[in-house]
C-alpha cells in the first residue's frame, strides 16, 4: 500500500487566477506573505517539511536555465534512487522528468528556510544526469517510466524522506495534475488584489495533456482571513468522490 503526506497546493494568485509577477506593490506585499505563512521559520503556520515546483518554476526561480554540466562518458550509476539527507529540517522538491536542471548546489534558501534538493526523475534521464547530481550531492527518486507517477512520487518522499506535510507551489499544470490525481487535501491562496487581464499568462490550475484533463471540480472553505494590503487568505479542501 502506498503511503502519503498531506498535500497543500499553496500559491498567491492575482483577482483574475495569475500566479506571475506584476510589478505592483500590492503584488511584493502578498508574496511576502505567502512566504510568511509557509516558510519564514517565526511566521509559518502550515508545517511543512517540503515543497514541490515543477522544472518551469524551478528554472525561473532557482536555476535560472542554467545547463548541467554533464560527463557524457561518466560510469554507469547504480539503478535506484540516490538519498544524501533523509532527515533535513527542510526540502526543496523538483519534478524534472528528464532532467535538465543546471543546478550548481545542492541547498537553497527561501523564505529564510534551507531546504535540501530533491529531484524527481523517470527513466527518461540519463545516465550522465543522474551522475551529475550524484557529483553534486544532490537526492533524486525515480517515479515512473516514461511520465511521471506522481502518487508514487508521494509515497518516497514519505517513506524515503519522512514527510509528512508538503506544499506544492506550482506551475498551474503541476497543480492541476495533482489534483486531478487526488493527491491533493487542501489548496491555499494569498490572494493580491491585483489582475491584468492577461489571457495568456499561466493561471493556478491549467490542464495540459496527457498529464491531466480539463474537468470541473470543487471545493469546500475551510477559511478566510483578511491580511495586510487588502490581501486575501483562502484555504479550501478538496472535495473527493
């Protein structure tokens, strides 16, 4: 039986669903807090002991489209997944299927937590990839074959890596397959009020096949609570047939 923590979708979100910046001051204030709620070590509320981005939002927070520096006649790895640190205080989680994180370190700060590196891979990285993060001292699980099997992603970093609460923090198509999944409990929005209209910029949940399907879905509030700036706190649970 897989095992699996309890799952928050945790982001901030313009009026119109936006999740990229805008260079707004209401926009700073309400990232701010978001980071408050989650990760400042004196302000968080949520408990958690990891988060999960996708390779998109890694790359244009932690990695910047940075290229691995891979040895492609590197010595076969053993099969398996790759643990450095099984009991840190926090981890930073990325799906990177393939593998084309340029990491260069195996740490990162935010929200004033340091978090370890997990990545999560298939079978589609490569050798050099994986022996790239093994010279790094990175942790990577394998999860699935071809595409990702997120319910399996869930049950190693339980079981590998005793979490017990996660966030996951985006893209909009990684929410939403986890949702569409059943794998999420709860889903958190500091809400800015702020909207630009834009049809074009990623939203909090976007479907994208073959990973999920556009579907109706619902939810029921748990809270609500007004915070500085005229920002919004909302947290719903997932209503689950």
């Amino acid at each position: 039986m897989r095992m699996k923590p309890y799952v928050i979708v945790h982001t901030h979100t313009s009026l119109d669903g936006k999740i990229n910046s805008m260079k707004l001051p209401e926009f700073y204030s309400a990232s701010q807090q978001y980071q408050e709620i989650a990760l400042h070590p004196d302000t968080q509320v949520l408990d958690i002991k990891g988060y999960l981005n996708g390779r998109v939002t890694t790359d244009d927070n932690m990695t910047h489209y940075q290229k691995p520096e891979l040895d492609e006649n590197a010595e076969a790895v053993p099969a398996g997944d790759y643990i450095v640190n099984d009991h840190a205080d926090m981890y930073y989680v990325s799906i990177d299927p393939s593998g084309r994180l340029g990491w260069t370190v195996n740490a990162v700060d935010y929200g004033k937590r340091h978090a370890h590196i997990i990545e999560v891979l298939t079978e589609r990285a490569s050798n050099a990839y994986k022996a790239f993060l093994r010279k790094m001292k990175i942790s990577y699980i394998i999860a699935g074959k071809d595409t990702l099997d997120n319910e399996l992603v869930l049950d190693k970093l339980y079981t590998l890596f005793h979490m017990d609460r996660i966030m996951i923090g985006g893209g909009g198509t990684l929410n939403w397959a986890f949702l569409q999944n059943g794998l999420v409990d709860e889903v958190s929005i500091v809400m800015a009020p702020i909207a630009n209209g834009d049809p074009d910029m990623p939203t909090l949940f976007m479907a994208k096949e073959p990973l999920s399907q556009i579907a109706p879905m619902s939810f029921s509030l748990m809270d609500v609570k007004p915070l500085k700036d005229s920002t919004v706190w909302l947290r719903y649970k997932v209503n689950k047939e």
